[in-house]
C-alpha cells in the first residue's frame, strides 16, 4: 500500500512538471484551436459581423475593399450599445479613419448571437446575389462563425479573414485579463454550440 501511494505521489510529480513545462503550450493550443481563417480572397461583398467595440473588424473589412477584395462592405448591425444600432456606431468610425461612406452598406438586425446574426444576414446575402463573401471577424472568432454561416448556407462560399485583437493572440492570451475573458467566453459559447444549446 505504501509502495502504491508512493508511485501515485511521483506520478502525480511527474504530471504537474510536465503540465508547467508544456504549460504555453497547452494554452496555445487551446487558443489556436478557436482561429480558424485564411487569406482574403475575391468576393462578391465582405460581412463584418458585430461584437467588436474597438473598431479592429470594420476596419479590416473596409482595407479589404480598399485593397480590391470585395465592392462593398455589408456592416451587421444589432441593436444595444446605448440604444443604438452597433453599425450605426461602425460606420462612421470607418469614415474617421479616412474610408469613404459609398463603401459601407448598414446592414440593421436583432441578432443577439452569431446563430441569430447568420439567420439575419444570409437571406440579404442572397438578395443581394452574393455568392463569395469575406466573413470578417476577431481572430477567436473565427472557427465557430465560418462553421456557423457555412452550416446556415451551404450554397455559398464564406472566406473566413480574422481581425486582429489587441488583447487575444493564440500565443499569448493568457497573459492579460481581456485575453483570458475573451477564451473563456468564446470555448464557452463552442461548447454550447456543440451540444446543441
């Protein structure tokens, strides 16, 4: 009994070096795991989905479209940020940093969720007759929406193109408070999507 409890003990040793040993990573993995984007590609219309209050996603659609990518950038809208529509806030943030309004399209919903925000926005897309489009959105977001949107609307083609987070790098996350929400919050809402809730 003695000899078990001992070889349990420097197991247990073992385990807890090797954990602080690979400890990054491990926690890389973690965070690389949500990152799931490419290389922009030619598209028919670029969607920027809602969710990001510092303006990185706007403003990676809208150097898209300046750099040739896509004509327009449609901007997903929902309603709550002091009782305004998010691409109410977007778009001119874009216009501040030198981006003309004739590239942008207000795209207004009540999505409360990427699942919602899919629903909203895929029958616009096909009203439009895009068939290509750029899904921008931060860098953790991105496997969970390109699954999302190609799930909603398998007929169209979704080239994923992350945004840049100043606070969520897949090496690094951990290492500030925002990083460390922003993982839990997001392997929260991927389990969920997982079982179905």
């Amino acid at each position: 009994m003695k000899h078990i409890s001992r070889i349990f003990w420097l197991a247990a040793l073992g385990a807890g070096i090797l954990v602080l040993a690979l400890h990054a990573t491990i926690l890389g993995a973690l965070g690389g795991y949500l990152v799931q984007a490419g290389a922009p590609e030619k598209a028919d219309v670029a969607l920027v989905l809602a969710g990001d209050f510092l303006g990185n996603r706007i403003l990676k659609a809208a150097s898209l479209v300046h750099d040739g990518y896509a004509p327009k950038v449609m901007v997903s809208g929902p309603p709550g940020v002091y009782g305004y529509f998010e691409s109410d806030l977007a778009i001119p943030f874009a216009l501040k940093h030198g981006y003309p309004e004739a590239d942008f399209l207000n795209f207004k919903n009540q999505a409360h969720s990427t699942v919602e925000e899919a629903h909203a926005a895929v029958p616009e897309l096909r009203r439009m007759g895009a068939q290509r489009v750029l899904l921008v959105t931060s860098n953790f977001h991105t496997r969970r929406s390109g699954r999302i949107f190609r799930a909603m609307a398998p007929d169209l083609i979704f080239y994923v193109v992350a945004a840049d987070d100043p606070y969520f790098t897949q090496q690094g996350w951990w290492k500030n408070r925002e990083g460390r929400k922003t993982f839990v919050i997001e392997w929260m809402k991927t389990v969920a999507e997982w079982v179905g809730m």
